[in-house]
C-alpha cells in the first residue's frame, strides 16, 4: 500500500475535516467529469478509510446545498473578486463554495464553516497558497450573510440562463420563478400505497394527496414505519406515480414495462392483477427492482434487453418511462442544473424518439401506449409526442382529462397531455416535474 500523502494524515487528523473533503471532491468529480451526485460521491470516497454513515451524510448534505444554491453562492462570491474570478487550483474552488453553502444555507457554526475550508485548502498541495484568499472570502461572506441572503434570487441566480430562458420561454417568468423557488427546497418523501391509503396516512402521520400518494409530514427512517415489511407501499414521488396510473392496466391483460429499473412503475402495474413483462437492459439495475418486488410480494416476468430492440407479440399496453434528461427533479439531484447541457437534451430527444417508435410495434390494435419523461424540455416531452404522432398515423392520442387521477387543471395541457411542474400541487409543497401522453393504436 503506498504511503498516504501529507494532505491525506492532515484530512484524517482534524475533526470534520473528512466530511468535508468529501463533499468537496464530489462536487469537482461530478461538475468536471458531468456525473451524477451520488455516483461522484462514490467515486470520491477514499476507499482506506471510509467514513462513517453520519459522516458520509454530512458529506452528502453538503455538496446537495452547495449545488442547490450554486448560483447564489458565486454571485456573492464574484462581488468579492477581481474579474479573473476563484483560480482554478486543486480544490480551491470546491472548498470555498461548500463552505460558503454552509455559512449561508446550514446550520454549521461560521468558525467551523470558515477554518475547516481553510484547513482543506491547506491540505491540498495545488490549493495551499490561496489559504489566506480562502480564509478572507468565507469571512466576508460570513460577515455579510444577511445582506448576501436578502439579496439572493434563485430566479436569478440559481437556474443557468439558458435553462431560465428556455423555461420561460415555455412556461411564462411566473411560472419559472416559481418553480426555481420549489427547487431550492429540500424535497418531500412521497409514498405510494397498495393497501388502504387512509388507513396507511393514518398510521404514518402523513397527508393523503388528492392524486392518491401519501406524502409523509418529516423525513423518517422508511423501513421503521408501519407498513414497509409487510408491502404496503413503495417510496415514490407523487408525480412518478401517475404515468403508470394513466395507463389503466387491469387484471387479465398483458402489459409491458419497457424501461423498468428501479421499478417503481411496474410494481404499480403488476399490483392491478395485469401480466406485466418489464424490460430493463442493465443487469445491475434489476436486482434493485427485484428486490423491491419481492418486499411488496409482487412479481412481473423480467426480461434483461435494450428496449430499443425487444421483441414480443403485441401487447394490451406499453409503459415507455424514457430516460431523459431529469431536469424535472432537480429538487432532488440539483446537481442537473450544472452538469447537463443542451445537447444532452437534443441527444436524449433522438433516443427517446428510437423507443417510441419501437415502443409502438408492441401495442396491439386498440391498445394503450403511455411516453413519459421527468424531464421539463418540451423537446422531451409536448414537441416529442406531436412531432412524432404527425409520423403516426396509426395512432391517436387519449386526452387526459382534468380531474382524473386528482389531477388538477393546471396540470392538463390544451392538447391532453399531463404536464406537471415543480410548482404544481403547491398547497402541499410541489413534487418533481413530469411529462406523460397516452396514445392508442386505431390501426394495424
């Protein structure tokens, strides 16, 4: 084993240093190598010693805030610096982001916020001599944090312009503002019951919603509640609940889940008494939604293939959860907001297109095919379904209806399709952002 480096015995040494080394390197891996938060996080631990499950949570909570107010937190830094901006040296920038998202946004002393930033930079042999830079930045901000906070526009400051302009341009400023108000929010935890909802609100403290998910009233412990070990409910967002509803699977068909892992809509499906086939292409992916079914005593006939290529006789209905580019769930991965771009968008669209139009050899005539997407891009979603539907002929679109599901209005678009923003369900605090069409096949 090589010797551990300088910087390594001093993260190690100082209390709280390790979490926050952590969360730095997370946040650097998953900007500049464009991955997801919990995959950089994996990646960044360091593998001889692990931190412990409160440490690593701290880790985690950090770099979630630092990436949900990513843009605040530069805009108050860029006041304090020339124009040449944070130098881009080892950690530097990583370390005083997370430190001001704690000084702003967590409840972490500012001594502690403050020195151990400086203790990480320290550490770090690229970073080292920005010390004192480091030291007089995160002070500043600590100093003016209520000058800094009265300011702060997540509008402004937390969405990319392309993205804000993007959205507005669909949805209208209101609506964004809205919206970007939602995503700096931590998110609620959401259940999807397959008992007696009610009775299972009841039990959990939480609040029956009028699309039928419970949402739970504080963040708990899931496998500790009433319910879990007998298969009661599933966690679930509110909004992911619904494109699996809308389908309408019933006992006695046959219904195909073509983009299945982590399984939450086929074991919806499969609970309707339908015989459901999910499809996932990665083998790893399935032991998740597996094990998932196994705890609510459900089972589907799982099939590992690339949905683009699967082959089956016609089925009653098709459930086509694309991958996307998830920017509708932001509230919990806001590392999105960062890390995709434009031409992931584009790029998805075009797969997203390939699964649809293979998706729809395998429905049946008269048979129901339900494309949805977490995703806010119209590219992904309205313009997706119209473009591709003028291609179609042999398909028509369902509208959804307002009032089904306890959908409301606002979520119904003038042509039919389910379209649900952050900001919808407000009175209950939001949910993620969704795009669902419901087609049918009039024609062989």
């Amino acid at each position: 084993m090589p010797p551990k480096s300088a910087g390594h015995r001093r993260t190690a040494a100082v209390p709280g240093l390790a979490a926050r080394a952590l969360a730095a390197r997370a946040i650097r891996r998953a900007l500049g190598e464009r991955r997801s938060l919990d995959e950089a996080l994996h990646l960044a631990q360091d593998r001889n010693t692990a931190l412990d499950p409160a440490d690593f949570a701290l880790a985690r909570a950090i770099a979630v805030v630092t990436f949900r107010r990513m843009g605040t937190i530069r805009h108050a830094l860029a006041a304090r610096l020339s124009e040449e901006g944070l130098p881009d040296a080892g950690i530097l920038r990583e370390a005083i982001w997370s430190g001001a998202a704690q000084i702003l946004f967590m409840e972490v002393p500012d001594h502690a916020a403050v020195d151990l930033a400086v203790e990480l930079v320290k550490s770090d042999r690229l970073a080292l001599h920005y010390a004192r830079l480091a030291n007089a930045l995160l002070r500043g901000i600590a100093r003016d944090r209520d000058t800094v906070l009265a300011a702060a526009d997540p509008f402004a400051y937390d969405l990319p312009a392309w993205l804000r302009e993007r959205w507005t341009a669909a949805y209208g400023e209101v609506a964004v503002r809205e919206i970007a108000a939602m995503f700096i929010r931590p998110p609620h935890v959401d259940l999807t019951p397959f008992r007696d909802a009610s009775a299972l609100a009841a039990s959990t403290g939480g609040t029956l919603l009028p699309t039928g998910s419970i949402r739970l009233a504080d963040q708990m412990a899931i496998p500790s509640l009433p319910g879990y070990a007998e298969g009661a409910f599933q966690v679930q967002d509110a909004a992911s609940a619904l494109p699996a509803r809308l389908l309408g699977a019933r006992t006695g068909e046959r219904i195909l889940d073509l983009c299945a892992a982590p399984g939450g809509k086929t074991a919806q499906l499969a609970a309707t008494g339908a015989t459901v086939t999910s499809v996932e292409r990665s083998a790893q992916r399935t032991e998740r939604l597996q094990a998932n079914l196994a705890r609510l005593g459900l089972s589907t006939d799982l099939v590992i293939a690339d949905g683009a290529t699967y082959e089956a006789p016609p089925f009653d209905g098709v459930l086509l959860d694309a991958p996307c580019s998830a920017t509708g769930t932001i509230r919990r991965h806001p590392e999105i907001v960062w890390t995709k771009t434009l031409e992931d968008i584009l790029g998805l669209a075009r797969s997203q297109r390939r699964l649809l139009d293979h998706a729809a050899t395998l429905v049946r005539p008269g048979g129901r095919l339900v494309y949805a997407t977490c995703s806010l891009e119209p590219e992904e979603g309205e313009e997706q379904i119209l473009g591709w539907l003028a291609m179609q002929p042999g398909f028509v679109l369902e509208p959804v209806s307002a009032g089904e599901l306890g959908i409301d209005m606002e979520a119904v678009t003038p042509e039919g399709f389910l379209r649900v923003l952050p900001s919808h369900l407000k009175a209950w605090g939001g949910v993620d952002g969704f795009f669902a069409a419901r087609l049918k096949r009039i024609a062989g």
